[in-house]
C-alpha cells in the first residue's frame, strides 16, 4: 500500500470527498422524494420514476455529454457560476457533485423508496392514534424501521459514486487534487503503459469496494433476524 | 364522557351510514358479519378514515363539515385485529411510546402493567411474543394513553379459547371506568363482554340497544342464528355441596348449574341459554334428568330456516328462547299466549 503514490493518494481522496458529498446529499433529497414515491399515487408518477431512473440504463458518457453542455458557460447551468470565480461549473468539484447527484441518485432513492414501501400502513396509524403526529411519525417510526434501507442507499450510493468513470472523465478533466478521481488516475496509468502503478490503484479500489459491500451484507444478516406477527 | 355521531362515507363498493350514541361506560359491542363496516366506523371513529358527517365526544367536537380533529388528538385507545407492535422497539419502548406522547408518568406506566401482566415480557423484542402475549402488549399500549374511549377492533379473533378468556377479563374490568367500542363477529364474545349492542349490517347500524334484549329479539338478525342464545340476570342463591350444584333465582324460578364449589359474591349474575339447549313440552315432565324445567308462556314464534323454528318465552320479566322444529311447533300448538314448560338442559354463567 506505501507504493501507492502521492498523487494516486490524492486521486482516492477526491473520490472518497466526492463519493460522501454526493452520497449526504442524495440522502437528504431522496428521503421526501422516495416516501412520497412509495406512499402517494399521482399522475405523471411513471414518467417521473422513468426520468429518475434513467442513469441506470443510460451510458454515463452519454449523461456527461449533456452535462459537459448544461454545466459549460454557455450551459443553462452557467449562470449560476456569474457569483463565483470559476467561469464554469465543468472542470470544478462543484460540477462533480452535481454530475454525481444526477448519475448515482436512482441508487439511493431505490432501496429508499423500497424502505418506505415496505412499511405497512397499520403501524403508522397506530403511532397516529398513539398521539404522533406526521412529522414525529416520520423520525420517530419510519426512519428506524427504514433503516436498513438507508443502510443500502447509503453504501450503494458511495459505492456506486466511487466506481464513476464515464461522467467524470467527460465533466471533470483531470486535475489533481480537484478533479481527478480514483478511475480516472488508473485510466491514466494504463494509457500511460504504468501496469505496477495501475495495479496498486485497481487493488486499492477492490479492496475497499469489497469491505464495504461485505459490511452492508453482514449488517444485513444480522438485523434479519426473526419474522414480525 | 358519551359519544355521539351521525356518519357517511364511502368505502369501496361499500356506503356506510350509520348513527349512534354511546353509554357513558362499559363494553358496547359492535357486531355484525364480515363486510359490514364494522371496522371502518371505528376508524372513522378514530380519525384514520375519511368520512361526512359529525362526531361529538363529551363537550368535544370531533368531526363536523370542514373539520376533523385528527387521531392524535382524539383522547384514544385502540386495538387492530393484529397487535401491530411498533416492530423497531422492544416491549417497554411500545409503552413509552405512547407514555411520553400522552404526557403519562411511570407510575402511570406500572399500573398498566400490572393491569395486564406484562411485567415479564418488558424486556422482550415484539418480534419474540407469543400471540396472546402480543395482544396483551398491544392492550397495555392502548391503556397507556389514558383513553377516555377505547376502540377494540377484533383483538382477539386470533387468540386460542385460554388466551382470549383471559383478555375478555381484563377488557371487562377495563371497562367499568372506560367505555369501550368492541367490534366483533363472535357471539361467544358478545355473550361474554356486552351489556350494550350495536347491530351492523351492510354498512348501516340495523338495531341497538340492551345485549339481553337484542338477543331474543325475534325480528332481529340474532334469535335467527343457529346458535342463538339467550342472557337471562339473576341472584346467586344456595349451594347444594353434596350434588355441587349452584342454584341461580330468576324471577322467582330456581335454575341449578354445575359448580365444583359455591360460587362467591352478590352482584347479580347472567345466565346463558343457548335456544338449541331449551325444549318444550305442554306438561312438567315429573321423571326428567333434566334439572331445570320452568313454567313459560310463549311471546312469539318466528320460522327460521326450512322445518326450523326459533320461539320467545317469558319467563317473570325475562326473555328465554327455544330453537324447535316446526312439526312440534305445530302438535304443541305454540302460539302466543300459550303456557308450556322449557326443558333447559345447559346453562352457563357468564
């Protein structure tokens, strides 16, 4: 592991950074997102869930193509950029955790929503009729019995983030320290004909992807445990 | 406290519309088949159920045109048909669950508990509890509200006979200090629990009134049953030690029942008879085995059923009934007003 170089080293924690923003927020949004999903039915929902889904069926070049376009300075994304210093948001880690956001979402939202889904309508009249009201339903009886959903989007979401290639290396460039991610140096060391270099990184992502697959199975098993009446 | 509602809604293909008022205490029953919308009117009751109409609680205005106090609000306890025990917390946790939402103390908390003897399975995961268990948990959570009206939806029906025995108890102690709702299609526990009745089929309260009467009603849904019976109010009288047989005086009529020994206390007591159990004859008979055979008059007859016929005797003021065939209806001449003897051969109390 000490073979790994600075700069590789810096590459994983980009990564990492951009893996735990994306992965934070994308718990945040898809939590109202994800129960109302599961519990209402509206009009349009399909074409929503569709759109939502889109990144798991489209190539990430493709969704980076679009970004590259929409978060350009001549993007509709690039008028937000006329507060700050970058000229774009394209070749920044803002730009990043947006691309992110987009291409891991259907990966937090669906065990969340699968989570809610789950969660059967009696329980949540009975806390009603036990005197609490909506938003205390939520924190105090959906959000622990959903828990284990949370569990999954959270290490799919970070899992899936880190393992982003196609979008970045469309939006992100490749500069160090900013936006050059993990699959985007190994990307390098192999066109660069580095084999030791790209050995060390790809196990490193192995390694890590592994543990934390095997972590959320383990915890899985272990709160399966018995059936409710 | 009383309750007071006139309602409608919806429900599917059902339409329910039903109104009511309730006794200030003790266990109403709410009975009828499946399908009736039973268990909609006690969510409708509780707030969980869209519906029109008005509910009035005491000086409390529940439900009205445009508003609709929500259930956690609603001074409240309730039951479903499953224990529906918050699953991510252990027994004690479902308790404080309600404890702390309802502002209740611990020793609020312990008398519950005592209430119900949960004391050992405080510690438990819900998901480790036996059925009746369950339901006893789920009862100590309704009770840990305070409520000052307590909704029972079929809590018992998965319970085996001990299991179900033992809760009807504590519901009937429950409910001489809070009235309690009771939705059930059982008629073993109606005989057991009511004082009260509301007869509801097909989304509409068809009759109400006094478990007693209701029963022997013959233009009621109940006399019709196969398993009608009848609830008669009586006073513990002698006990026979040597043949261990109680006796019971109803309207100056002794009945005798088998009892392993003297049954104690000076309430009145009830007394079942199943119609199925009563046979008729037009003299006394002098050489029976049959203990109990008292002088009756015929109040009313009603066929039920093809060659079957349910028949309403007066016995002093009290109401018994008789499921006979229709040919001995015939050769006996039963018509109203007619003097015949009853043949009980089972009387249960309770």
């Amino acid at each position: 592991m000490t073979m790994v170089s600075d700069g590789d080293w810096l590459a994983l924690w980009v990564s990492i950074k951009l893996a735990l923003v994306t992965t934070a927020i994308l718990l945040l949004v898809c939590t109202p997102l994800a129960w109302w999903l599961a519990r209402r039915r509206l009009p349009g929902q399909a074409l929503l869930e569709a759109l939502l889904a889109l990144p798991l069926v489209l190539p990430p070049s493709v969704l980076g193509f679009y970004l590259l376009i929409g978060l350009g300075p001549n993007g509709p994304g690039g008028w937000l950029t006329q507060w700050g210093e970058a000229r774009s948001l394209a070749f920044s880690f803002t730009g990043l955790v947006i691309g992110s956001l987009i291409y891991s979402l259907p990966f937090v939202l669906q065990p969340l929503k699968n989570a809610f889904a789950a969660i059967e309508t009696r329980q949540l009249d009975m806390a009603a009729v036990s005197g609490a009201r909506p938003l205390d339903r939520f924190f105090s009886l959906v959000i622990p019995q959903a828990r284990q959903g949370y569990a999954s989007a959270a290490i799919l979401g970070i899992a899936h983030t880190l393992g982003e290639f196609g979008v970045v290396l469309m939006i992100g460039g490749s500069l160090a320290g900013e936006t050059r991610v993990a699959s985007v140096a190994l990307y390098e060391h192999v066109e660069a004909g580095d084999y030791a270099n790209a050995h060390r990184l790809a196990g490193v992502l192995l390694v890590m992807s592994v543990m934390m697959l095997w972590a959320l199975f383990r915890w899985q098993r272990k709160q399966n445990v018995g059936v409710m009446p | 406290m009383s309750l007071a509602f006139s309602l409608a809604g919806q429900v599917g293909q059902c339409r329910l519309q039903v109104q009511a008022q309730l006794a200030a205490s003790g266990v109403t029953v709410l009975f009828g088949p499946s399908g009736s919308g039973k268990s909609t009117l006690l969510r409708m009751l509780a707030g969980l159920q869209e519906c029109e109409g008005e509910i009035r609680f005491g000086d409390q205005l529940w439900h009205t045109e445009g508003f609709r106090l929500p259930p956690w609000e609603r001074p409240l306890g309730m039951m479903f048909q499953a224990p529906t025990l918050f699953r991510h917390l252990d027994v004690r946790g479902n308790l404080d669950y309600v404890r702390k939402r309802r502002g209740a103390s611990e020793e609020d908390l312990a008398r519950v508990v005592g209430q119900t003897r949960i004391e050992p399975l405080l510690a438990r995961s819900v998901e480790t509890l036996s059925g009746g268990e369950a339901q006893r948990v789920a009862l100590a959570r309704a009770l840990m509200a305070g409520p000052e009206l307590l909704l029972l939806d079929e809590p018992l029906s998965a319970l085996d006979h001990g299991h179900k025995q033992e809760l009807l108890g504590m519901i009937s102690a429950i409910a001489t200090q809070v009235p309690v709702i009771y939705v059930t299609h059982d008629l073993d526990e109606l005989l057991t629990l009511s004082r009260q009745v509301w007869l509801m089929e097909q989304g509409r309260i068809v009759a109400s009134g006094k478990a007693h009467e209701e029963l022997a009603r013959l233009d009621g849904p109940l006399a019709q049953r196969g398993d009608a019976t009848a609830l008669l109010y009586g006073e513990l009288g002698a006990y026979d030690s040597r043949d261990h047989l109680q006796a019971v005086n109803v309207a100056r009529q002794t009945f005798w029942l088998p009892a392993a020994r003297q049954v104690a206390g000076d309430a009145p007591v009830r007394l079942r008879i199943a119609a199925r159990d009563v046979s008729l004859c037009r003299q006394a008979p002098e050489d029976s085995s049959i203990l109990n055979i008292h002088p009756v008059q015929v109040a009313g007859l009603r066929e039920v059923g093809p060659g079957q016929a349910v028949v309403q005797l007066v016995l002093g003021d009290q109401r018994l009934l008789a499921r006979i065939s229709s040919r001995s209806a015939r050769e006996l001449e039963v018509f109203p007003g007619a003097q015949l003897y009853a043949q009980v051969k089972a009387v249960a109390l309770g």
